[in-house]
C-alpha cells in the first residue's frame, strides 16, 4: 500500500520532491475540506456493506489476527520521493480470504488508525487522511463480493487479478483528489508518479496469496508475513538514512551554488541578480519542455552558474561603462570555458554542470561561441539557459542602455529564433510569460 506525500512536481527532481514531502508531511492534506468529505464518504459506504449477507463468518481469532498484523505492517515506511510505501500488500490480499468481504473495508480502517496512533502521529491531525485513505480496500471487496468467491483457488487468479486493478483505480482516484485540493495537479502525472507505488503492492500481493490458502483455514498463519515485514522495515530505514545523505549533499551543492553567486553579486551586482532571475525562467521553460528530474537540476545549477566564469574576468572589463572594444569582448568571451574549468576543479554535481555552462553561448545557427555548436548538437539546457539569459539581460538596465520593454524584448527573440535561439525554447518561454 501506499500514501501520496508529494503529490505533483512530477517534473521536479527527486531530492526536491523528496524536500518537499517531507516538510509537508500531509499536513496540509490532512486539514482540507475535501479530506473530511473523503472521510465521511468511506465510512459511510464502508458501514453500509455490513447490511449485505456474509459469504463467511467472522471469527475473533481471524478478527484480532488481521488487525494486529495489519497494524503492524502499517507502521512500517519507505520512502521514496513522491510516495511512501508501506509493505501491507501482502497482508491485505491474505486478508481477503480470512475475513467477511463486507468487514474488510472497516477492518482495514481500524488497522490503520491503530497503525498510525503507534507511529506516534497526532490522531487529530491525521485521522481524516488515514481514513480516507481507506477508499482502496472497498476495490477489492466488491468485485470478490460479486464474483461470489470463498477460499483461494488458482484458477479464480482473474478475479484476484480483477480485485487488484479496483484496488489502484480507487486508490488513485480517492488520493488524486486529495492532493488536487491543495497544489496544481494532472491526473496523468498523478497516475505517473503513482506507478512505482503500485509495482511495489504487485511484487507483494502473489505472498499474500501464497499465504492465504493456510490462512483461510489457520487465520493466525498471516502472522508468518511478519519477517517480511521486518525485512523490508530494515530496508526502509537504510533508504531513509541514504536519501538524508542525498539530501544533505543536494542542499551543500546547492549551497555552494549560491556562495558562488554571492561571489559573483559581490563582483558585479548586475551579473550575480540577473543570475537569479534566469534561474526562475529556466525552471518554468525546462517544465514546459518536459524535461526530466536530471535535467531539470542540471537546467537549475546551470542557470545559477552560468556566469561564474567571471569571476577570472578582470573588474574592469566587467565592469566597463560602455560596448566593450575587440580585444575585451574576446577576452570575456572565454568566461564559459573559464566557468567550465572551475566547476570541474569543483568535481561532482557541479563537475556536471560544467559542459553545460561551457555550452550556454552557442548560438541554433553555430555561430556563437566557444565551440561553434549548432542545433541540436547543443544541449537542450544550455539552449534553454541562453535564451533565458538573452530574455533576462534585454529586461533589465544596463550601464550603457535603458531596458527594453517586454513587447520590444519578446519581438526581439522571434526575430533572432532560427539563428540565435532555439524556436522551440522561445516559444516555451514567451508562453511562460504569457507573451
């Protein structure tokens, strides 16, 4: 099973997904309006399935087995950058042949709230969200209920099969509109980012399966699920301590980014706030572009960066109030090769970034600089980087000119798109402005 912690971004890279789940942690989710609807719903259709007729009885050793081992599972976490996981697949689908289907959506739900009280979660805060998280146990409950099956048989394995779909279509119904109450949200990127979650309950459900033909005679046997419990708890806590070294490490480059822009502000106040603005602009146009989570926080760290090569660059040539001469352009001109041996010398993620910095004054028709690239040979984010950094530098005053206004920069990139720019990028980018 899985909760939706960082519903949307799914443009956005991993580590920063990952930042912002865990800041938010639900709390947001968990004191909307529509989770309380969400809530009310489920235990509303949940207690009305106990007026149907019981294709089996409910015993109590069944009853406290599942809620125990339930509960269990349910305190167990891993992360991963827009879900956490939790491994109660297997107990779930075992549970299917234990209990009375008309009392697992409300047996599910009652595991859960306990689950959560021993996860040491405020119960007020959270008891709307874990029990409309419940809507995923009423997928499977109906079409067994319908199908009329009892115990585990092999050759019902198209109603499990069957059973399993309702259970990832009410699931991601019931958290796509949970998380669209409170950020921006496609339901194709939901559904996308919710992939991975449900490849994880696929692997687990067959042992459930496997479990329940003991089960349904034995209820107790679920508890043999346990060590795989146990197994994967261990797992989720060496993820957890290796996406707070990712973290960590994210949060020092990106530190270090900005040191390196505050060098840069420092030498030349233009230079280190027009840094700044075409990071925003990147980040919109990348999005646009669909670029993926690597690309993307390269596309940030290059337009942060895409300048520090002027730190080598004498203060009088950057700083020269008027065109520069010949001699000085050639000179500035090296600043991407400049900026691109720094950033190796640096190593790492910002090693990486250092060819797209070298790129970032290639012009569509070769004719920029250094290395004379054209086209698609390149990279799409440098692409991006100097027609955002073109856009930035238009909008904003110069020593030897006034800025330009939006309309006169925007008619200024069309009429360089072909040669200068990318069409495509200029066409991402003037619909981020909304030009």
């Amino acid at each position: 099973m899985s909760e939706t912690i960082a519903a949307g971004a799914a443009r956005t890279t991993d580590d920063a997904v990952l930042a912002l789940a865990r800041e938010s942690e639900s709390k947001h989710l968990s004191r909307t309006g529509v989770t309380g609807l969400l809530a009310a719903g489920f235990v509303a259709v949940a207690l009305t399935a106990l007026l149907l007729p019981s294709h089996r009885p409910l015993s109590l050793t069944a009853l406290g087995t599942c809620l125990v081992a339930y509960a269990i599972a349910s305190r167990v976490e891993v992360e991963f950058p827009s879900f956490v996981a939790l491994p109660t697949e297997a107990l779930f689908v075992g549970m299917w042949f234990v209990l009375p289907l008309r009392t697992l959506p409300l047996v599910i739900c009652a595991a859960m709230v306990v689950g959560n009280v021993l996860r040491r979660r405020e119960p007020a805060d959270r008891l709307a969200l874990t029990v409309a998280s419940c809507w995923f146990s009423l997928g499977p409950a109906v079409v067994l209920y319908l199908a009329g099956t009892h115990g585990p048989r092999w050759q019902d394995v198209p109603f499990y099969a069957a059973a399993l779909g309702a259970q990832f279509v009410l699931d991601s119904a019931s958290t796509y509109v949970t998380a669209r109450s409170v950020v921006r949200l496609s339901l194709r990127d939901h559904v996308r980012s919710m992939l991975s979650a449900y490849g994880f309950d696929t692997v687990l459900a067959p042992l459930g399966l496997l479990a329940a033909f003991p089960a349904s005679r034995h209820p107790e046997a679920l508890l043999l699920l346990l060590p795989m419990v146990l197994i994967v708890a261990r797992v989720g806590r060496e993820r957890e301590e290796k996406n707070d070294k990712v973290l960590e490490l994210k949060n020092a480059y990106q530190g270090t980014s900005y040191l390196l822009g505050d060098m840069i502000e420092a030498d030349d106040a233009y230079t280190g706030e027009h840094s700044r603005d075409v990071v925003e602009l990147v980040l919109a146009v990348g999005e646009r572009l669909g670029l993926d989570a690597d690309a993307q926080r390269m596309a940030e760290f290059t337009a942060l960066l895409h300048d520090v090569g002027k730190l080598r660059i004498p203060s009088e040539v950057i700083n020269k109030p008027g065109p520069l001469d010949a001699a000085e352009r050639a000179l500035m001109n090296t600043h991407t090769i400049l900026g691109q041996d720094m950033l190796e010398r640096a190593g790492g993620l910002l090693g990486e970034v250092g060819p797209f910095v070298r790129s970032c004054h290639e012009h569509w028709d070769g004719n920029g600089y250094p290395d004379g690239l054209a086209g698609e040979e390149i990279p799409l984010v440098a692409r991006i980087v100097c027609t955002c950094d073109a856009w930035s530098a238009m909008t904003s005053d110069r020593s030897y000119r006034r800025a330009l206004s939006r309309e006169a920069a925007a008619a200024e990139l069309q009429t360089c798109t072909g040669t200068q720019f990318d069409p495509r990028v200029v066409e991402a980018l003037l619909a981020a402005l909304s030009l």
